[in-house]
C-alpha cells in the first residue's frame, strides 16, 4: 500500500507524508528482502538485538550503523567483502511464503521462479574505484535495472526534455553509473539518444562531428568536457541552435562554470541553454536532477525520489541527523533496491543547503530536494580538505575562486614536491587557459591575490596555455575523465584510504594513470580525503 502510494504520488506528497511513507517501506523492506537476505545485515541487527520493527520513525534509523566505502573493500583475510552486501534469496523462506505459495497455485511454479530469478538473480555491474583500492562491483538484478530506468526517466522528466528532443550522451563508456544512467535515459524516457564515448573514444573532433551532424537538443557529459568541446565548437565557428540543456554528471558543477558554459553555447547559436547539475554515486544506482530555473536565479537543488532513495544528513563529526536545511553530510539508504544493498551508505559529500523538503519555487514539485546553497560558502571544511605547502586549502573553494574569473578557461591544479624530492617543500602550479587577450602579468597577479584573499595560500607558479595545450594537460581524449586536479608529488606514506564526492573537489592525486570516471565512480567512498603529509 504505502509502497504504491510513494510510487505513483512521488513527485506530490508532503513531508509528513513522504516520512510517514518511507519508514514504512523502509520497514517492509528490511522485513521482507534485507533482514532475510542479506548475509551483513542480518548479522549486523542480530547482533544489535534489532528487528525491523526496530524502525518506527525516521529518528529511529540511527540505531543502525553507518555503511561506509571500507566496509566494502577487500581486507587481507577476507578479499571479498563485497559479497556480503549481495542479496542472496533463500529458497526456502521465499517457498514458505503465502504469496509465493498464492502465485505458484495461479500463475505456474515455473512463472513464479523465473520472477525470482528477476528479482534476485544479479545480471550487471558497476565498479566504484577507490584511490588505493581495487575497483568495486556493485550488482544489479533486473529489479534493479527497471528501478534504473526508472530513475533514469524521472531525469528526463524534471530537465524537461522532450520526446522529440535528441540526445548526445559524451559520458565515456565505462561501467560507471552514469553512462547507464544517460543510456536509459534516452531508452526509458522515449528519446533518441547517440551515446558517443566522450572523448576518449572519438576525441573531440569526432564528438564535434556528432554535434554538427546529429544537432542535438540535450548534451550529456563530465563538465570539463563539456568545456572543451563547446570551446572548440565556438572557436571553429559552429552552430548548434536548437541545444536547449547541457545536463552535467561526474564533477561538482560551480557557477562560474555554469556562466562560462551558457556564454559558449551562445556563441554557437544556442541562446537559451539550461545548465542542469545531477547527482548521484554507485552505490545509490540511480541520480537525482536539477530542475530548469530561470538564468537570473540559482539552481534548486538536487531533486530526490522519495520512493526509491531515503536521504539523511548527518553531522559529518558526531554522525547525528540533522533536521531539514542543516548543512552536513549525505547519507543514503535504499527503498527497493537488490542485488548490492548498503543501508545508511555514508557518501563523504557535503551539501551546504541540507534537504528541503519545501515545494521547488521553479518546477513546483514536492519532492526532497538536496539543496545547495551556491551563495555561500560551506562553513565545515574539513569535508574536502588537503594540506598543501602546510596550510589546510579547501579545494571545493578553489574551483569557486577559478570558475569564477572571467578571463580564464580552462585551468589545471598541479601539485609537486620541491626537486621531487617527497621531502621537500610543497609546490602549487597552476595552469591556465588565458581568454580575451588579457594582461598576463595583471591576470597573473590576480590570481594569486585571489586565491590568498580566499585560501590563504599563493601558488608557486602560474603557467598559461592556449587550448590546445590545457587540452593536452587535462588529458582530453587520452583519459577516461579529464583531470582537473594532478598530484605528482612522490608519496611519503601509503595513502590514508579515501574518498572523493561528486559535490566536494579533492585532488586526484594517486591516481595517475589509473583511469577514473563518473558517477561517479570515486564520489562512491566514504570518508573524505586525508593525507599525512607533514
Ligand atoms: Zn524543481
């Protein structure tokens, strides 16, 4: 009953309603499929002498203990830790069950195994990738494929695209979250969809073509992409008249950024274009939109399904939930997921606006909405924090401070060691794409007072490049996700293990060579990024 309310009254409910509702499903979920099935969470409760009736409001989910992206990892003596977050059915329970039994006696024994099999039996992957660790799959069944594409639908649905529209998906092909996501979103949502493989597979010549040719109404990519592509669009004096949105995945997405983009797409003919931000990570097998919202206004916040994800956001030091518009740490638990399921999943990411449940003042919809607070700053910064040169830099507040400046595109953080000597002092290079001409030495002394005036650090060095070189730097169409952030200072110590979010912008250090992408496959750890240095 609640289940099927949640699921046809999604986007209309009320708070009391959606709360009242989830905990609900969330308690016949846990009775029914997770309490049963899973091998860590059965354990995990017993221990804890809780049931699912433990549940009876939202507040009482803080009896049970976070998940996080070391729970999954592999340890020495045991490898496979993954697999104990994978549902596996029991027969006999499932057999014993009346409905089964209502089934077998209506439908056929043989109807009722192969829905089991759909519902349990996993058939896809996606990997996280942590910075020191080996990927990890997370599973799906085809349950959680239609749930999927469901999500991937709802996308669709709240960036207003139309079945008419055409849809170029530059999210490189890879077995992350995001590419899944973008492919049903053009198979579910009833859109024609070319899915091109980003860069990497046909560089950005060969994604240009696709623009010219294919015309598209939607672009689907990883920000710094984006960025490149419509740059060089603009520079070889394209037209793309009918883009209307570029919806972004992969990378935190600030507003100078958004401004930048909106200016390429007016050079290409594109007078209009909706900058629409989505969030999600692996573990949550599904993404949640922005909305489109008039361009003098901010953005409203990630739009949530009430019925498919359940949203917390805790203290990110005592673990504590905080009530709705707190800012904190997102936490999120599953409403009818299978195959891999985490509850209380921490995600490392920091939202300044908290969760609103507020009706959206642009779309009008009654959904749970992640809400960004893009006017002002976070105020705990130890989320997304790295020691560089001995001083604590917030690297979400970088990218603000860079986005920021009119006269630069593209830019590259680079961090190196002093001789390359891992003990030597820290150096800050920063590499950017000068635009419009501008003073060098001026640009070059605003800059660096900027980024002290907001960071309290200067950088060592500050190189410029035309396009075609911060193209090279950043990896366009030679890495699976463009780098925005290269350590290359020789590690002293094995790094602490760590974690990336989609929402806050770490370094990403350690990880050279190792080919990284979105949803965001690296947002997926736990704890934030920490790194002995001193
Ligand atoms: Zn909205």
């Amino acid at each position: 009953m609640s289940v099927n309310l949640l699921r046809n009254r999604w986007q209309q409910l009320t708070e009391s309603e959606i709360r009242r509702l989830q905990v609900a499903q969330l308690r016949q979920y846990l009775d029914n499929v997770v309490l049963p099935f899973s091998a860590h969470y059965r354990k995990l409760f017993n221990e804890l002498g809780l049931t699912a009736d433990s549940i009876r409001s939202l507040e009482d989910l803080r009896q049970i203990p976070f998940t996080s992206k070391s729970d999954l990892l592999g340890t020495a003596e045991s490898p496979n830790r993954f697999k104990d977050f994978i549902l596996i059915p029991d027969e006999k329970v499932l057999t014993h069950r009346p409905s089964t039994v209502l089934r077998a006696l209506t439908h056929g024994r043989e109807y009722v195994r192969r829905q089991f099999e759909s519902e349990f039996r996993p058939i896809f992957m996606t990997f996280t990738t942590g910075r020191s660790a080996e990927p990890t799959p997370f599973l799906f069944t085809q349950h959680d494929i239609a749930n999927l594409g469901t999500a991937a639908r709802r996308v669709v649905e709240i960036c207003a695209a139309r079945r008419e529209d055409r849809l170029l998906n530059t999210l490189p092909f890879a077995p992350h979250l995001a590419f899944w996501l973008a492919h049903y979103a053009g198979t579910e949502g009833c859109v024609m969809t070319l899915s091109s493989g980003g860069g990497k597979v046909m560089g950005t010549e060969g994604n240009l073509r696709h623009i010219r040719k294919f015309k598209p109404d939607v672009l689907i990519g990883i920000p710094t992409f984006i960025y490149h592509l419509l740059t060089q669009a603009a520079d070889e004096g394209m037209h793309c008249e009918n883009l209307r949105h570029i919806v972004l995945a992969g990378e935190k997405v600030s507003d100078g950024l958004r401004v930048k983009l909106r200016d390429l797409a007016r050079e290409i003919g594109a007078g209009n274009v909706n900058i629409l931000a989505t969030y999600g990570f692996t573990e949550a097998k599904q993404a949640w939109p922005e909305c489109p919202y008039p361009h003098d206004q901010s953005p409203s916040g990630y739009h949530v399904y009430p019925d498919l994800a359940l949203i917390e956001i805790v203290d990110p030091q005592t673990g504590e939930i905080l009530p709705p518009g707190t800012p904190g740490e997102i936490v999120f638990t599953p409403l009818d997921a299978r195959g891999s399921v985490v509850l209380r999943y921490r995600t490392g990411d920091y939202i300044d606006g908290g969760l609103t449940y507020e009706r959206c003042p642009h779309c009008g919809r009654s959904l749970p909405r992640l809400f960004r607070n893009s006017s002002r700053r976070s105020e705990i910064k130890q989320m997304h924090l790295d020691k560089i040169k001995g001083t604590l830099v917030d690297f979400n507040e970088l990218e603000h401070v860079l986005d920021d400046v009119q006269q630069i595109g593209a830019w590259q953080i680079e961090l190196r060691k002093l001789n390359d000597d891992p003990l030597d002092l820290d150096e800050l290079i920063l590499h950017v794409q000068r635009l419009n001409g501008s003073d060098e030495t001026q640009l070059s002394r605003e800059l660096s007072k900027r980024c002290f005036d907001h960071l309290d650090i200067r950088p060592n060095r500050i190189l410029f490049h035309d396009a075609e070189e911060i193209r090279k730097l950043q990896g366009v169409g030679t890495v699976l996700k463009e780098q925005k952030f290269v350590d290359h200072r020789p590690a002293v110590n094995p790094p602490a293990e760590a974690g990336r979010g989609v929402l806050t912008a770490p370094p990403t250090g350690h990880r050279r060579g190792e080919d990284t992408a979105p949803y965001l496959n690296s947002s997926s750890n736990g704890e934030p990024e920490t790194k002995n240095l001193s």
